[in-house]
C-alpha cells in the first residue's frame, strides 16, 4: 500500500489546526474564568462597601471622630487653664490652712524602725487630676448644650 503524500499533509495540517482551536477555547474558557471571577469580587466589594457607608450612616460615626477630635483639643485647652488659673487659685486656698499647694497634700508611709520611706500616697496629685477631669467635662457639657449640639442627633423610630 502505496500512501499518498498529499493527503498525509493534509492530515498534519488538520491536527496542527485541531491543536490551535484547542488551545484557542482554552485561552477563551480561561477568560471567561477570569471575567466571572472579576464580577464576583466587584459584586462584593461593592455590597460591602455599601454595607459601610451604611453602618457611618446608621451610627454616626462621622459625628463620633468629629466629637473626639474637638474633645482632645478642648482637653489641652481645659488642662492648659487648669494648670495656669486653677491650680494657682487652689494652692492659694490652701495657704490660707497652711499647706503650700496640692503636692503638699501627699502623704508618705514610712517604716517604724529607722524612718525610710515605703509608700507615697499622691493625694494632692489625684486631687488636681479630679479638679481637671472636672474642668474639661464642664467645659465640653457647656459647649454641647450652648452651641445646642444635642439637638443635632436624630431620634431613633
């Protein structure tokens, strides 16, 4: 049996043309892969995002950084007057019983037999942390009610 060279190119170009549209819908199965893997995130990323901008909706979160932010600033500005106005003007009270300032106010423990000291009670610094505390939470519930910031708040249906 004679074998016709013509058609056993034939038959080579058919199966280099079947290797090619093999590999051409295997290119096209993996972008289709790709574009529905792609869809599938953009889907949710976009569904969660939306759930975020909702939660700070819903939650007032922009309210709440906006309150911190003004809070810490009013805090240095509070402490700040504490310490130059306050603290002077309750030192000076006390000189009127004797005591120099509120450091004054501490109060050591000291071992029986030979007088060394074991505990500081910082009284006079609890004292002057409690009269900023104090200070700095006046200050911020005068703001909020004077400049009618509590009305700002939607009431919950």
């Amino acid at each position: 049996m004679a074998t016709n060279p013509k058609s056993n190119r034939t038959t080579e170009n058919d199966v280099k043309e079947a290797q090619r549209e093999a590999r051409k819908a295997k290119a096209e199965a993996a972008k289709a892969r790709a574009e529905a893997v792609a869809a599938r995130a953009k889907h949710v990323g976009v569904g969660q995002l939306s759930g975020f901008v909702e939660f700070i909706r819903e939650k007032g979160v922009v309210g709440l950084a906006v309150g911190l932010a003004i809070g810490t600033a009013a805090t240095g500005v509070v402490t700040q007057i504490v310490t130059a106005v306050v603290t002077p003007t309750v030192s000076l009270l006390l000189g009127l019983f004797g005591l120099q300032n509120l450091d004054s106010l501490n109060f050591v423990a000291k071992r029986a037999m030979d007088g060394t000291p074991l505990i500081t009670y910082a009284v006079g610094d609890l004292i002057d942390a409690l009269i900023k505390f104090l200070a700095v939470a006046a200050v911020i519930y005068f703001v909020i009610i004077g400049l009618k910031l509590d009305k700002l708040d939607k009431k919950k249906e």
